[in-house]
C-alpha cells in the first residue's frame, strides 16, 4: 500500500513538473515574443517599415518604340516592381504547393507545420522533414533579416522572423504577401525579383511563363546557387520536376500534365545582364552620368579641364536632365536615385534605328576599314601611327598611354618601383585583346597590346529628328566593353570642311547669293599677326576659272572658301558658330574657315538641324519623360529651340548643300549607295587624314559621323581610304539604307524639302560640273605656307 501511495506521489510529482514545466514554457514565450516584439531582443522594425518595406528597385530605361534597352541598379538589385495580377498564376501555384501548402490557412505560423520540423528534424534527425517556414516568414527573412554566420545565429533570428511574420499578415493580404515575396527574392545571375528572373533566364515577362517554367524558378527559391539552372541543368530539372509533383499533390494539376512536363528538358533563353552590353551603351552611360551629374565646382575640375568646366556649367543651367536627381525630390524630400527608386526613363531612342547604326558602324569599321588600315600599317616599324611621326614622338604617346593605364596605377599603389614597373610592362603575359571577331586568346607584353589597342579606329555617330530633337541612334565607339570613351558627347576633334556650310550661311546672312562669281585660284591673304596666308587644294578641277559659291561649296574648294572668308569677319563667324550651339573655344583667325576648331559631334549634329529646320536648331532632346514605380509621370521633357538664322538665308543655303549630294564630295551617297531622297551634307577631312567627317540631313532626319585614331597621329597615310567620304560617309550611307528598308519606321525617299516659290533656285545649274568628285581634295594641311 505504502510502495503504490509513493508510486502515486511520484507521478502528481511528474505531473506537476511537466504541467509546470510547460507554464514555464509558455510563460517563456509569451515573454520572448513580447520582449521581440517591443524591440528589447533583436530588431523589431517600426510598423511603418512593415506597412511601406523599403524596396530597392532597378530603373528601367525605354526606348522611343517601347523596348526596355537596359537597367540602372546596385550591385544585387536588378529588381523590378511587378504586380500581382502581372504574375502567371502558374507562379503562385507553385510557390504555395512547394513552400506552404497550408498558406491560405496560417497567420504567418505554421504551427503543424513547425513541430513537425522540430520533432522530425531536432529528434529523429531527419532531412527530408520538410521546412517549418511559411512564405510570409521567408519574406520576412528576405527583408529584415541579416546574412547569419553561423547556425547559433540563424536559430536566433528564427523567433525574430515568426514575431515579424505575424505583424506582416495583419498588415497584408496574403496576394500582397506573395507578390512582395516574388518581387523580392534573387535569383542570381542579377535577376533580382520575378521580373528579372523571368527575362533573364527566360526571355519573356511573368504573365507569359510556362508551367514547366514557373516550376523552375520556384525550384530555385529552396536554395538557388544549388538549384541554378545555368550551371546545374540537371539537378535543377530534378528540383523542378519535384515542384511539379507537389503542384499534382496540390490539384494544381493533372497526373496527365504531371508527367509530361517532368518528361521536357529544361531549355533556357539565357540572356546575361551586364551594363556593357545590350543596345545604345554609350547613350546610357551618358543617360546615367548626365541625371546623376552634380552643380559644377571649379576646384572640382584640374586645369586641362576647363571646357568641360564651361560645358557642364551650361548644361547644369540649361538642361533640366542634367544633375536631373540633384534637382529632383521626392515627397519625403529627399532626392531620386536612378539605381534604387525604380524609376522607368523613357528615351527618344528608337530601338531599330539604334540596331541598324551599330550594325552600319561593325560593318564598315570592322568589315572594310579596320582591315585596310592594318594593312597599310602592316610590316611597318611605326604601325599603328603615321609614317609622318617621329620615334620619339612615338615613344612619347606610348609611354603616355602606359602611365594612364590601370595596370601602371595599380602596380604604382601596390608600391612597385618605376624599374619593376617598366620590366613588367615589357614581359609577355597572357591576356585577352579585343577582335571584331570576337576575343582573341594571346601571350603579348602591356606594352605592345598598349598599341595593338590604339591600332583600332574609333568612330561616333549621332541621328536626330530635326524638328524637335530626339535622339534616334547613338553611337560613341565600336565597342564599349573595350572603349569606353564617348566620342559623340565627350570627344572632340577637328571639323575640317564640314565648318564650310557655317562660312556660307554667315555669307548668305550677309547678302551674298549662291550665284556669286569667285575666281577659282590660290589666293594670298594676311592673318592676324600680318603674315602672307594661301591655303592649298589637292584638286586643280576648274583652276582658273570664275565659278559660283555654290560650285565651290558643292566641291570643298579651299580656295573660294578662303576668299569668302577675306570678305568676312572670323569674329562675325565664330559668333555664329556659337549660335548654332557649338561652345567649345573658337579662334577667330581666318584659318578657321577650313576647319581647324575642335567640336564633338553631339554639338555637329546639334547645328545642322537648323539646315533642314529653316534656319532654327533644335538641342537634343534623350528623354521625354519620367515616371515613379507608381507609374505617376514626375518629369516631362520637351525640345529647346534656338533661331540661328534667317528663312531667307535658309532658302540659300539649302540647294548649296544639296549640290554637296547631287553633284559635289557626297556623291557616294547616290552612286554607291543608291539613296535617292533629297538630302543635303558635307564632307571634311582634317590635316594629315587625322579625322574623317560627314554630316547630312533630309527633311526628317540629321547626322553626323566621325571616324579616326585614338590619336591624331593614328590615321591613313593616302587620301584614297583617309578622307572623310571614305572613312565616316559610308556609316552613314549603310545606316540610311537600312533605314529606309525597314517601311515602319515610317521614313520615305519620297519627302522633300518644300520650298516657296518666290525662293525658287537663282541659278540653277549654278556652272556646275556634273561630274562626281570620288576623292576629296581639302584639308588644313599646309594652311601656312
């Protein structure tokens, strides 16, 4: 009796303990959670970050015709904002199916789910226990939690997470829950969001993804550098398939579909995002540093940096998208970041145009004009430069090169003596160099890939709409990843001839007419400090013959261009030229009617919109307008205009310029290319074939192009391939072609330029030579002779 009292004592004793115990327990957690849950333990973030999540998102930049061209973003934040009824519902059936099952069901707990994992998993060690996590803790995890180092510390945050789980649920519905969970989970490869996800690995958008595909990208979410399908095809066909049996599990779908989709292999649209890559790169990097530009500062800027100074001063005044987030604040104040405000830039940049000009630069550079220029350099010692530049001129630019190099500054901070330097930069290494077809696996010295590098042309090329402003196509080099300075914003190089149609308006402002008599010889004339000036044509075509300005502006002659300027004022010219919203330093010395100046080609193509615009430039115009993630429209751009000159003047100057096409240096246009719309230009070729030019407009569209070295002393030795209607005209000519062929766009050979009748042409024929000139005879060189 006395052994079973105790017996009973002992069990009320366990009873009681465990009854105890697990008060305690409660208790306990009661406790924690309400010490969490008031930020005593962890971090508890305030209730206005869990109603309002500070998403990071990518902005999206558009073309004119509605194709993303790229993405502004952080390192691990290529997300873009997509709502919930914009995700195929195959997305969320797999995410329910595989991830919480009882989702629809929980406050943001799984309760069954947890002690299953505990028991399973915590006692009987089991792996295939499934998770205890719902959908909203990984979302809370995804946001508020902080990579672990170490088990101890992800056990830690687990309370955390169901405390903020519960608090997100009474601030969501769950479609908000699941559609922030998409939004924010990364799939790597920077496909940050389901967005992203979606066209990177897929090539499409998430209201179009497949089941099979959706189940891929759901696989992922368990763990996605295990389950990447780049890498591990294979193990992540078994993850997706397994997504498929708990969507059969689910009655998301039938046996029947089950089993036929576990069957497909996983094939992919892969499409690598780098910012490097893709259309237009140097227009959005020149988007990028153009919004994010701050107000200049002179001590900001060394000394050689002067007009730059002038120009972002300029531009900081005068164009609102430039230092566009400096400028710019948000309702709370504080200002817009292109990188994380998911901002969507939409841009006057027309998808195919930009295609056809970086095919027309690859086909000409790469396929006709690179290979000729490596051969007239091949064999010779001082290849890549002229055979005009002195070794130790050579030497120089090298050298030069070598300490602008990153390799010379990195070595240099890593404490390396200028002997140990040098000695590198002349041992063979293996490297990669860039190739038109592609790269090119080598062992070379840095210095000698130094000038395999400047041995490559560099072009840039820009194309507008004249009336009112927007940039159509631009390209700054031949290749970004490789060369990355702009040379339609932030080059500039000499103008040679294409100044000329600036000399001859100035003229036609001044009364003088098309049909004006000039004797066609070398003239003499004084410069500014009192020296005997006569410049010097190639071409000796109607040598002493009076011929019209219109003859010697359709020819490029040197000659009746100087003897215009000797009734001119260079003063009255450069004015003028500044006018047409050049803004770079001008001389006004008379050598500058052959062209001497330095203008970008951005700043080209800017003046001649005013010849097919009536004597009135339009400035470029890159975006139209900007909108929040909201969708709600917070800038909108429109076009600046400037007067330039008269309509009167115009009516002049317009049939001069034509005759450059029809009968003059430009003729290649017709009789190469067989482009027949009306259409106006001028050819220019610098000192020595340094810089190759051509500038053209019709009635709808303006452009200019530029093609030479890196180097001024990097160019063709002969005319025959150095002048500029060899080397930048035919870019223009592939470009319109292609342009015209693609019907809609909507551009026609048939449009025209309309012109009154009381401004009909004073001299038609004007004494013109019907025959075209293949080469073309100007140039600076020997300006002083």
């Amino acid at each position: 009796m006395k052994k079973k009292n105790n017996k009973k004592l002992n069990t009320t004793y366990v009873i009681r303990f465990l009854w105890g115990g697990f008060i305690f327990g409660v208790l306990a957690l009661v406790i924690l959670f309400s010490m969490i849950g008031n930020g005593y333990i962890g971090y508890m973030p305030p209730i206005e970050d869990l109603e309002n999540p500070k998403d990071k998102y990518a902005s999206e930049i558009y073309s004119e015709d509605m194709q993303v061209l790229s993405r502004f973003y952080q390192s691990k934040n290529n997300r873009v904002y997509v709502g919930y009824k914009e995700i195929s519902p195959y997305l969320v059936q797999a995410l329910i199916a595989t991830e919480d099952a009882r989702f629809t069901e929980h406050s943001g707990i799984d309760v069954k789910a947890l002690f299953r994992a505990i028991i399973k998993r915590g006692l009987f060690l089991q792996k295939s226990a499934g998770g205890g996590s719902t959908i909203t803790q990984q979302l809370a995890k995804l946001y508020f939690s902080p990579s672990a180092d170490n088990v101890l510390e992800r056990l830690f945050q687990k309370p955390i997470e169901w405390v903020i789980a519960v608090q997100l649920e009474r601030c969501y519905t769950k479609e908000e829950i699941l559609n922030m969970y998409l939004n924010q989970f990364d799939f790597l490869n920077n496909a940050v969001g389901i967005q992203s996800a979606a066209g990177i690995y897929f090539g499409t958008t998430p209201d179009k993804l497949k089941i099979e595909e959706a189940a891929t990208l759901i696989g992922m979410c368990k763990n996605p550098s295990y389950y990447n399908p780049v890498r591990h095809n294979e193990r992540s066909r078994g993850r997706r398939n397994t997504v498929l049996n708990q969507m059969y599990k689910a009655d998301y779908i039938t046996a029947a579909e089950r089993d036929s989709l576990k069957n497909l292999p996983l094939k992919l649209k892969f499409s690598r995002v780098d910012h490097k890559e893709g259309l237009a790169p140097y227009f959005r990097e020149q988007l990028r540093l153009m919004m994010t530009a701050r107000k200049p500062v002179r001590s900001d800027y060394r000394g050689w940096e002067q007009q730059k100074f002038v120009d972002d001063s300029i531009a900081w005044e005068t164009n609102p998208l430039y230092g566009w987030c400096e400028k710019n604040r948000k309702a709370d104040g504080s200002k817009y970041n292109i990188y994380t405000d998911g901002l969507k830039i939409y841009t006057t940049i027309d998808s195919r145009m930009q295609r056809y000009a970086e095919e027309a630069v690859r086909e000409h550079l790469g396929g006709y004009l690179q290979p000729r220029f490596f051969s007239e350099k091949k064999g010779r010692s001082y290849g890549p430069f002229s055979r005009s530049i002195s070794e130790k001129d050579r030497a120089a630019i090298l050298e030069r090169a070598m300490k602008q190099s990153d390799r010379y500054r990195s070595m240099q901070n890593d404490g390396y003596s200028e002997s140990e330097i040098r000695k590198a930069f002349n041992t063979p290494v293996e490297m990669q160099l860039f190739s038109y077809n592609g790269m090119i696996d080598t062992i070379m010295t840095p210095m000698d890939s130094i000038r395999y590098q400047k041995s490559f042309l560099r072009t840039g090329f820009m194309s507008m709409d004249p009336h009112n402003g927007h940039v159509k196509a631009y390209v700054g080099g031949i290749d970004f990843a490789h060369f990355q300075y702009n040379m339609v914003s932030q080059g500039r190089r000499q103008v040679g001839s294409t100044v000329k149609p600036f000399l001859y308006t100035l003229a036609m402002e001044e009364g003088f007419s098309p049909c004006d008599m000039e004797l066609n010889a070398q003239p003499t004339l004084m410069d500014e400090s009192g020296r005997p000036w006569s410049p010097r044509n190639s071409s000796k075509a109607r040598a002493g013959e009076m011929v019209t300005l219109r003859w010697g502006l359709a020819n490029s002659n040197n000659w009746i261009s100087a003897r215009v300027m000797s009734r001119l004022s260079p003063t009255s010219l450069v004015r003028l030229m500044h006018s047409f919203g050049i803004k770079n330093h001008i001389d006004p010395v008379i050598s500058l009617c052959l062209g001497p100046s330095e203008v970008s080609v951005e700043e080209m193509v800017t003046a001649y919109s005013a010849f097919s615009n009536k004597g009135v430039r339009v400035d470029p115009l890159f975006v139209t307008r900007i909108e929040d993630n909201h969708g709600n429209v917070i800038s909108e751009f429109t076009p600046v205009y400037t007067e330039v000159f008269s309509e009167a003047a115009y009516y002049k100057i317009l049939p001069m310029l034509r005759d450059v096409i029809d009968r003059g240096t430009g003729g290649r246009i017709r009789f190469r290319y067989g482009i027949t719309a009306p259409m106006g230009g001028k050819t220019g070729t610098t000192n020595n074939n340094s810089d190759g030019w051509f500038m053209a407009f019709t009635p709808s569209l303006v452009s200019g192009v530029w093609v030479g070295g890196e180097d001024r002393s990097i160019h063709f030795d002969g005319m025959g391939d150095g002048q500029g209607a060899s080397m930048a005209l035919p870019i223009y000519g592939l470009y319109m072609q292609k342009v015209y062929g693609d019907k809609k766009l909507g551009y026609s050979q048939d449009e025209n330029f309309v012109i009154p009748p009381e401004y009909a042409d004073p001299c038609s024929g004007g004494g013109m030579d019907d025959k075209y000139e293949e080469y073309e005879p100007q140039g600076i060189e020997g300006i002083f002779e």
